[in-house]
C-alpha cells in the first residue's frame, strides 16, 4: 500500500526530529539545525546499481536531512525500501526503533511525538592515546576515511562462560585473537550505548567510542575474560570520549554489541541493515537475538581481502568455542596447514653413494660430467677413479677439499663420501687467513688439494656427507654439519620438484663452499642426466657462460639473482629450466628472467636445512613472487616470538623442520640450542604463508644480510674492521643491493682502499662493502645499542668531473666507457679518474660493464684488469694497447 507506507514514513519522522536535521557551524561549535527540505521519499525500479546509488549518495551536511527513504520496485508483490541515514542521527539500536515504529504507523496506529532532547552525546571530552598499527592476516592498509566495505557474516550460540556477561566473554575473545595477531594488549574501540531513560525511544546518534586497554592475553580464558571485565567495568564510568582525530575510527579495530529488539509485526518482509561503508581495519559486529548471536565482520576489501577476514572469522569462533579453562596462548585457531603434508616414502638409508651408483650400473658408458676444457668421464670411468682415491682416506673423519670447481674436485667429493667421511670445502680463492681460521676450527683429518692427500691429526663426525662453513655473528665463521639422509632427501625432493631425466644436463657454475653447488653437481649424477662444469674464471662472465651453455646443450642452470642478471646481458639459448635462489628474487628480474626461459624455479634455504627447502614455479608475467611450497619431507612453521605457530597471513619467523634439517654447528652446541629448537630450525627469516599455500618472504629479523647470493653476518665484517688501528667502531648495513661500513676514526679516518684491503686478507671479496661513511659517533638506540636503522644514506663525494687531454681516438674510448659506466652504475658524470669502487662497483658490476666493452668496443678487458686498474682513463689506456 504506497498511501499508507509513504505516510508512516511520514509519521516516523516526525516522532523523530534527529531526521530531518542538518548542522550548522556556531560560535560554540557544530549544532543540529531544522534542514532546509524535507526528508525524501523517493519512488522507482529496483536494480542493483539503483541500490548502490542510494547507499553511496552523499549528504549535504549543511542543508540536510541527513535521512531519506526511497521505495524501489522488484516486482507487483514485491518492493524494497531502502532506509539510509548519516551516522550522526543514527545508531545500531536506532535500527529496531525505526522497524518498530514503521511497522505500528503502517499498520494504523498513531505514534505519539516523544519529549524534546537536546540531540548530541554531550560528557567531557578525553584526549585518546590509541595504536594506529595492527597485525590482521594479510592487512594491506589500515583505512583513513571510509572505503567501500563489505561483510563477512555467520551465526552461531552465544558463548557462556558463568558469571560473565555475552558481551564481556565476546571482547575477550577478540583479544585473545589479536594477541596471537601479535598484537599483544593492543586497545579496540568500542561502541557503547549512551542511552538513558529519557532517550531510550529516540532515534539518534546515542552511542560513544571509548577505546579499552587490556593486558596481554595469558591464562585461561576464564581468567583472561575476567580481567577484561574488571577493566570494562572502570571503562563504563567514562563512557563519553571525543578525539580530534579526523578519521571515522578511533583504532584499527572496533567492536560493537546490541541486542536485537523482537522481531516488528510486519508481514512478509526480509530484513538487511548493513551499510555497505567500512569505516577502518575490521569492525566485529554482534547483535544478539532469540535465534543466537549474528557475527558481521565488517572491512574494506582493497584493505584486507574478505577471504582473510573468513579465516578470522574462524579463529574467533575457535576461541569462543574452546573450553573456558583452555590456555589462551595454546587455544588451536586453525588446524595444520594441508601444504605440510609432503610425505615421501624415499629409502631412509639412501645416499649420494647409493644413489650415483644405481646409475652406474644402468648406465656405465654414459657420459657422466664434462668440462669447459672438453675433458670427460663416463659413470663408469668416474665410479672407478672416486673409488681408487677413496681407498687412500680415512674413514668416519672430516676431510677438507681445497680445490676449486672441477673435474677432479668432483672426484674427490664422492671419493670422500665413499669413505663415509665429510667432505669441507675450502675455497681456495678466499683470504688465506680465512681459510686458515676454517681448518683451526673444524680441525680436518685430511686435506685433498691440488698438492695431493696431506694427513692431519683431525677428528671425525659420524652420519655426515658433508660440513659446510657460514658467516658467523660473532665473527667466526661456523659449520653446519648435514647429515647423509638429508643430503638424499634434498636431491630425490629437488629432483621430483624440478625434473631431472636421464636427458638433461645440468651446469654447475657456484663455488664449492657455496652449499647449492652441492644440487648442481649430485643431482645429475643421481637421474642418470649430464653434468657440465663452467671452469671458475668462467663463473661471472655471462658471454662465455652462454657460450658453453649453448655449446654443451644446457638445459639446467642455477643461479643467484645477482647472477642471473649477468647471465641475462648474455644470448641465452632458448628452453632452459632456471633456477633462482640464495637471496630474495625481485619482481621485475622474476619477469625479465621469465620471459627467457622455459620454466623459472624460485628456490629458498639456509645451509641448515640443507641447501633448499622450498620451490615455487613463477609463472609467465607474475604478479608476485613467493618462494613457494616445502619440497618433499620438508615441514614449515611461520612462529611468533614464543614459538607458536601464526595463521595463514600474519607475518613472523620461517622455521624449517623434516628431512633436510642438519645435525647443528660443528663443536657448537650452544649455539646448536639456540637455532635447532624442537626439531625445527629457526631462519630468523620473515615470511607468511599467503592464502593459496604459498610462503611470502619479507626479510631478516636479525642482522643478518644476503648479499649477491652470500649470506652475510655484519658482525664478522665488523669485527674485522675494528682490527684495523684506524678504526674504533664500525657498522654495515645494505644500502640497495652492496654493502656499506660506517666507521668512526681513531684520529684521521683511513682511505677506503685501505680499508678493502684490510679486509680482503680475511674476508672474500662479497663480504667486502663498496660503499664507505666516516661518523663522528654510531647511532644507539635508547638501550644502548646500535640503531642500524638510523645508519644514514651514503651520498659519494665526488671531486668534479676533469677534463683529459687524452688526444685522438681515446677520446671516443673514453666518451663510450662514460656511457657505460654511468648506465651500470645510475650515476652521472662519472670522471676519467674516479675509482670504480669508490663509486660503488663490485664484482657483478665489473662483469657487466666487461660484457658491454665487447659489444661496443669489440675489445675484451679481464676482471682482474678493473681490480688493478680501476679508473676509466686506465681502462682505456689497456683498450689502446690491446688494440695496438
């Protein structure tokens, strides 16, 4: 009946002035005034955008109503009436008196006019103090005015824990989730209703925000809800609060609580009352009635995706759902991720050994490894050479090889395992000090290097294949024994996870004391494939890598990201399987590097899981890049502070259990029970899991960096450094993708060269920064100690370009190696003299600028040329003479 509804709608308001109301600006600031039109009400066809329209209309404060009716039709029998109003003259108990009200004048009562109030919450204003940071899985913004919202909504009974109320028990509740967030005593606002009995029938905005504070979430719920009680009940004295803060929320998450009036005697008619705005991070909405508690999870969806939101839905009713007297800090909130279930029934008692050796037997005149030089060997042929040099070593001991990536390096790695001893890399490129300081420590039975077998008196370490040394946080260097299961594991894993075939060939291109190497050169030899060995003056020059890529039929190779952006400067053949890892793939390289290859394989570990322990294939043109799922027998945990294991979006710490973890640190079982904790292995990497069962990765918790594939502990730089007596204090951080040192002098600061050759006797030369600071003090944090973060950005000071009498030809030598200087470096105006390092260069830029010399010079300048000679009026000088 349209009369009849457009005259209770009439009748509505004027039994409520709040809604035909506008504010006006006065001396003693916003009041309610009479709006200059009437409220509306409006007539026409439903449709979806319709709807939309209305609810998103905005208001004219001046003017007003801040309310309007509009009446669309669906149907002859069916109508919507969509009621709108501007919070300001509405609130959630507004809702039942509107129905009610509507519902007596439609059905002919006269509703009589209430007594006359004075509109506003009125009290004494508070200042807030209030968080504007929250932990929510996968919360992209926190939203500083009102965005386009949505709502995830359930049923449930109400949760009764005796002596509390309904609404006490649901706060604490939402506090026990966001403590497990991380978000431990974080304040939510709340909405309370202001209502007395004088206003108790007005419709109006009678409801006010106090912020509540509570203490971390420990003990039982019982006890944790309780305590939210006692501080809601010193709360209620101070119900009225205002802030300044021009935002619609007073924190990031908010909660409001009513009780559904009964249901208005109208016939036929379905009822719907969300808004449709989201006003910050979520808003829990709870409305209670005869059928049980209706949950609305209000949010923005560009803020926080709706199908995380569901998942906190679910750890909400998780937590009111658990036994009162549960821990709130071990209440279960989401089962056991499904991606850990990566079971594999590999033979437990495999080894590289057995392995290799199945393939020699169905495959003994294969061609087994090749190198650059053109020698080779066939399964066969390297089966029986590792055996006769096994014969020679020591049993159950620790054997080092000092030798670097080679035929017979490889030869004496199985040779070692053979004789169920460890191998230890040495690289024999690194400081000689280094490698000096790795032997004192790990204390080798043998040594196996160009010279032949030297003998030691050493000692063993059972169960291992092989024990590799990392960067230590103390400065001294520390070795992760890996056991010979974990080492099969990995390999059966990797192999299932990337496809290795007797058909394939893979390149082995890293250092022998860079742990991945240990994929590259055993993988092949377990599937039957071809390995093919790049010699170490091969290693970082992307043209002659391509070369033999292309020469030997390469269909595997793996590489840093750092790497892959040398190798990308290169004509790579076409169809390769790419693998990627050892430190965070950015997205732009995950494309151009994509668009290269036929597959593109994101790979993640530290060396005490061995080697890897999650992939993930990017595909073509990504939008993000993860480092994927745990490969087989691998089981990851995304833990907070207290080890307990965080929902699917928060981020925390990476720990790493199953198959793949290492026995601990050599001789170290301090620091073995400090990082090897209930089975798991704790990275210090952040990550989360994203909601299709990826692992995002964030960065380090720690001070730990990586560096060009390397993973660096500053602390061992920093203490080298302090060993120069120039030096008093030292700091490194990365800036971009090179290592920076920030000293503070012991009267006049060193030069930086002298500083990189202080630390190229220890250190190899990725540990060494390119970029140099002198401060008069290191920034501290107020507990004393160093404040990485305030470390400041390094500007190179830079004497004005001079000009060269260079003469003749070399002026267009150096006017090219100008242009290519500045384009791998992004600087400008970059001098004859200038120093390559100075200027921030490292290894991977060397190769670069080499690599672009022979496309546009045709001339070919030697990496060590640029350490000897690191100026462009040097460079050019060789280019003369070469040319002569």
């Amino acid at each position: 009946d349209h009369d009849a509804l457009r005259e209770a709608c009439a009748a509505v308001v004027a039994r409520h002035p709040a809604l035909s109301r506008a504010v006006a600006d006065t001396a003693d600031g916003p009041r309610f005034v009479r709006a200059a039109a009437e409220v509306p009400f409006t007539e026409g066809d439903h449709s979806d955008a319709r709807v939309r329209a209305e609810i998103e209309r905005p208001y004219d404060l001046t003017r007003g109503p801040l309310a309007r009716f509009a009446l669309l039709r669906a149907a002859p029998e069916r109508h919507l009436l969509l009621f709108s109003a501007h919070h300001l003259v509405f609130d959630g108990n507004s809702k039942d008196l509107l129905v009610r009200d509507l519902a007596a004048a439609y059905a002919g009562a006269e509703l009589a006019p209430l007594p006359e109030i004075a509109l506003g919450n009125g009290g004494d204003p508070e200042r807030i103090e209030f968080w504007s940071e929250v932990n929510l899985p996968h919360l992209r913004h926190v939203p500083e005015r009102a965005e386009p919202g949505a709502t995830v909504e359930f049923t449930m009974a109400p949760a009764d824990i005796d002596g509390l109320t309904h609404f006490e028990v649901l706060l604490a509740a939402v506090h026990v989730v966001l403590a497990r967030y991380g978000n431990a005593g974080m304040p939510v606002s709340l909405g309370m209703s202001t209502r007395t009995a004088e206003t108790r029938d007005h419709i109006g905005l009678f409801v006010n925000e106090p912020v509540l504070t509570v203490a971390p979430a420990t003990g039982s719920l019982r006890d944790y809800a309780s305590d939210v009680r006692r501080r809601l009940r010193m709360l209620d004295r101070h119900r009225p609060v205002s802030t300044t803060r021009p935002v619609p929320a007073l924190t990031p998450v908010s909660v409001g609580y009513r009780k559904r009036s009964p249901k208005p005697a109208f016939e036929h008619v379905e009822w719907a009352m969300f808004s449709g705005a989201a006003r910050n991070a979520l808003h829990v909405q709870v409305v209670e009635g005869p059928e049980g508690w209706v949950v609305s999870l209000q949010h923005s969806p560009s803020a926080i995706p709706t199908e995380a939101v569901e998942r906190i839905g679910r750890h909400l009713r998780a937590v009111l759902h658990a036994d009162p007297s549960a821990d709130v800090a071990r209440i279960e909130l989401e089962p056991e991720h499904p991606w850990n279930d990566t079971a594999r029934d590999y033979d437990p008692h495999a080894t590289v050994v057995s392995l290799f050796a199945e393939q020699v037997r169905l495959r003994p005149d294969d061609i087994a490894v090749v190198d650059d030089s053109g020698q080779s060997m066939t399964y066969a042929e390297l089966d029986e050479a590792s055996a006769q040099l096994a014969r020679r070593l020591p049993a159950d001991a620790l054997i080092a090889i000092r030798l670097r990536r080679s035929l017979p390096a490889l030869v004496n790695m199985l040779a070692v395992m053979r004789s169920d001893s460890a191998y230890l890399p040495i690289d024999p490129d690194y400081p000689a000090a280094r490698q000096e300081m790795v032997l004192e420590d790990a204390r080798p039975a043998a040594i196996l290097s160009e010279n032949g077998l030297e003998h030691r008196t050493g000692e063993g370490v059972p169960g291992a294949a092989y024990v590799m040394y990392t960067s230590g946080s103390t400065g001294k260097p520390k070795g992760v024994v890996v056991p010979h299961a974990a080492l099969a594991n990995l390999l059966l894993g990797m192999a299932e996870t990337v496809g290795s075939t007797p058909g394939d060939r893979w390149l082995a291109l890293t250092s022998l004391a860079f742990d991945i190497s240990g994929l590259e050169l055993f993988l092949p030899l377990i599937t039957g494939g071809r390995l093919v060995i790049a010699s170490e003056a091969r290693a970082l020059d992307g043209r002659t890598v391509a070369e033999l890529i292309r020469a030997q039929g390469v269909t595997h190779v793996q590489a840093t990201p750092s790497g892959w952006r040398v190798l990308l400067e290169s004509d790579l053949p076409d169809g390769l399987t790419a693998l990627c890892g050892g430190e965070a793939l950015p997205l732009d390289l995950a494309r151009q590097l994509r668009s290269r290859v036929a597959r593109l394989i994101n790979v993640y570990g530290p060396t005490e899981t061995t080697i890897w322990s999650t992939a993930g294939e990017i595909p073509v043109d990504p939008e993000r890049v993860t480092i994927g799922r745990p490969i087989a027998n691998t089981r990851l945990y995304i833990v907070d502070s207290a080890l307990r294991t965080l929902p699917v979006g928060l981020w925390g710490e990476l720990c790493i259990g199953g198959a793949g973890v290492a026995q601990g640190y050599l001789r170290r079982p301090d620091l073995t029970a400090d990082k090897f904790v209930r089975g798991m292995y704790r990275t210090g990497d952040v990550c989360r899991w994203t909601l299709d069962g990826q692992i995002e990765f964030r960065g380090r918790s720690d001070n730990q960096l990586k560096v060009r594939g390397h993973r660096v502990e500053a602390e061992e730089i920093e203490t080298r450094l302090r060993e120069h007596p120039a030096v008093a204090q030292a700091a490194v951080a990365l800036r971009g993708d090179q290592l920076a040192g920030y000293i503070v002098a012991r009267g006049a600061p060193p030069e930086p060269a002298e500083l990189r050759r202080h630390l190229a006797a220890t250190l190899p030369t990725a540990l060494i920064p390119g970029l140099w600071q002198v401060l008069e003090a290191l920034p501290l944090t107020a507990n004393g100690k160093l404040d990485r973060a305030a470390l400041p950005a390094i500007s190179l000071p830079r004497d004005p370009v001079s000009d060269v009498d260079t003469g003749g030809d070399s002026d267009e030598i150096i006017k090219a190696l100008q242009d290519i200087w500045q384009e791998v470096l992004s600087i400008d105006d970059i001098g004859p003299e200038e120093d390559l390092f100075d200027l921030g260069g490292h290894s991977l830029t060397i190769t670069r600028i080499s690599g672009r010399i022979v496309q546009r010079l045709g001339v070919e300048v030697p990496l060590d040329v640029f350490f000897d000679t690191p100026t462009i009026a040097e460079i050019a000088l060789y280019i003369r003479e070469s040319s002569s």
